[in-house]
C-alpha cells in the first residue's frame, strides 16, 4: 500500500515512500482536558483549593485527601454534554494540532498527529502520576480521544455528541474510539445505530 519502495530500493522509512507523511500518538488528551476543566473550577471558579494545595495533594496521590478528590471527580467532565469541558478539550486538540502543524518530519513529510492508545492506556498510566481530575497515580489514561469512563454518565449517544464535534479533521492520522458495551444490550440493531450514529456525526475510528 505504499507506494515506490520496490522502485527506489529503499524501506519504508528510508527514502521508499512516495510521500513522507508519518507522525506519532500523543496520549491522554481527555486526561488533560479534564484536569485543566478542573483546575480552572477548583482554584479560579470556586476556589475550594488554592494551587499550592491541590499540587501537594498530586504529589502525595491524594493520601489523606479523599474529600478533595472526589470533589474534583464530580466536576464537569470532557463527554457528558458540558459546554465548558467540551470546549476545553476542543482547546487542547487545537493546541496540539497546531504543533503538529507547524513542523516537517526527519524525511521532510508532514507529522500526523495519530490518537490511537490502544494498550498504551495502562502502560502510560502506570507512568504517569496523579491527575488534576481526581486520578490516581498508575491508573489507567483514557483511551484515544474517547471521554474517560468517569465522564460516561449521560449516556453513549452524549459522548459521541461531544467528542464528534471536536475538529476530527486535523488528526491527519487519524482518531479512534473505545467503547465498552453490556452484552446485554448490545444487539446487532442496536450496535448497527450506534455506528450510523456515529459515523453520520463525523467519528472516524470505532471500537
């Protein structure tokens, strides 16, 4: 499928390909959205923590400070209909999208942003620590763009409501979805409307 390797001689990553676009997967794009959303509401907005405060309570996996953190779960979160979370998240591919934009890969093709987590949602997360959001250090990040499972609580047809209408063009590499159905209610009708639903909204990559 790509095309001039045999022609030139070379490998795919050598000069083979007709055309040098490749990139890399940036990780845990809700993970941030949200932890921003929540960093805005808990220290500028309501002011239930000051900055020094919640970076302490990070650094220290939110030992002895579960209140705290379950206040920061019950925020607002990227997926559940929110305009102000939506709109964050919407921020952050932007952000990101822009400097994946702005620069040449090491063969002078463009770089594709790629969202496309797959088993590297528990490896990153083991790596990573505690979370603005209310997560815990070592657990898993939330899988491609799709909202983190705390955030599904207004239904599927919300999420897909909210992550379509973020600006899916501009991962060139394309952007995936996980979901986790009930096999109790995932009939083939049902599964069938969900993926026109989708698809029909914008989605790219359902799983």
């Amino acid at each position: 499928m790509v095309q001039d390797c045999i022609r030139r001689g070379r490998g795919i990553n050598a000069g083979g390909a007709r055309y040098e676009d490749f990139g890399s997967t940036p990780l845990g794009l809700p993970n941030l959205a949200d932890s921003l959303t929540a960093l805005r509401a808990a220290v500028y907005e309501e002011g239930f923590t000051t900055g020094a405060g919640l970076l302490d309570a990070l650094r220290g996996n939110f030992a002895g400070q579960e209140p705290l953190r379950r206040r920061l779960l019950a925020l607002p979160k990227y997926g559940q209909g929110c305009a102000a979370a939506d709109a964050m998240m919407q921020r952050v591919v932007r952000s990101v999208c822009r400097f994946y934009e702005a620069r040449r890969n090491c063969l002078g093709g463009r770089i594709k942003p790629m969202i496309m987590t797959f088993r590297m949602a528990p490896v990153a997360g083991r790596a990573l620590g505690a979370t603005a959001d209310g997560r815990l250090a070592g657990t898993p990040i939330a899988q491609g763009i799709t909202p983190q499972n705390v955030a599904m609580t207004r239904g599927l047809s919300v999420t897909i409501t909210s992550q379509n209408a973020l600006d899916l063009f501009r991962f060139r590499g394309g952007a995936s979805s996980m979901y986790d159905l009930d096999p109790a209610i995932a009939t083939p009708t049902v599964v069938t409307a969900l993926l026109k639903a989708f698809l029909a909204s914008g989605g790219q990559m359902f799983q």
